[in-house]
C-alpha cells in the first residue's frame, strides 16, 4: 500500500491576521505587504536588487527581508517578482486560508 507523501507547514513565521479587509484587495499581492509597524517599505526587483537593498538599509538603518512567500509578489511598474524589502520593522504578506491556516494569515518575510 502506497502512502502519499506527508506535507509539511512550511511558513518561516506566520500568525493569524485579526483585522477586517477593507475594499478586498488583492491577497498575495504587493498591495497586501506591509511592515509590521506601520512603516514604509522600500521593495525591490531584477538585477542587482540584493545589493540595491543592502544600500538602502545602511542608509536608513533598516533590516533587508527576502521574499520566500510567493513569486505573485510584483511591482506594478516590473513584471519580474519582488525579491527583497527593506523596512525598520518585520515584513509581512496576507495570503488567503489554506490547509494549514484556518483563516486570512500574515505570511512573514525572513531577514537577509
């Protein structure tokens, strides 16, 4: 008898998202990844973006977080995915719920 393989909760840090959607934007989306404070985020894109990123956050004195959570992560202004952000707090991605996640969860980005 053939077992199917077990899937693993693979978040690098998530936590349920308690507030109410306004307006239903896009989940999974640019639009929908925040700092968890309330803060700007500086994403960016392509070529170079690792080092573009690293910059910004000696300059600001902020964290460069990765973008592990999806490629559907895009700016409007580029086709290619986000790959990294640079905000003075953790950056977070609302995903919609899946088997791991009973409801609309923060998907949170790790640091460089």
């Amino acid at each position: 008898m053939e077992q199917a393989p077990m899937m693993r909760h693979r978040c690098y840090r998530c936590c349920p998202h308690g507030a109410v959607l306004g307006d239903s934007p896009e989940l999974e989306s640019i639009a929908t990844t925040f700092a968890e404070g309330g803060g700007d985020v500086f994403f960016t894109a392509g070529y170079s973006a690792r080092e573009i990123a690293q910059n910004r956050a000696r300059e600001s004195g902020s964290v460069v977080y990765v973008n592990n959570v999806s490629r559907n992560i895009k700016r409007r202004d580029l086709s290619a995915p986000v790959g990294y952000a640079v905000a003075r707090t953790p950056v977070y991605t609302l995903f919609p719920p899946d088997e791991y996640h009973e409801s609309i969860y923060r998907a949170y980005w790790p640091p460089l």
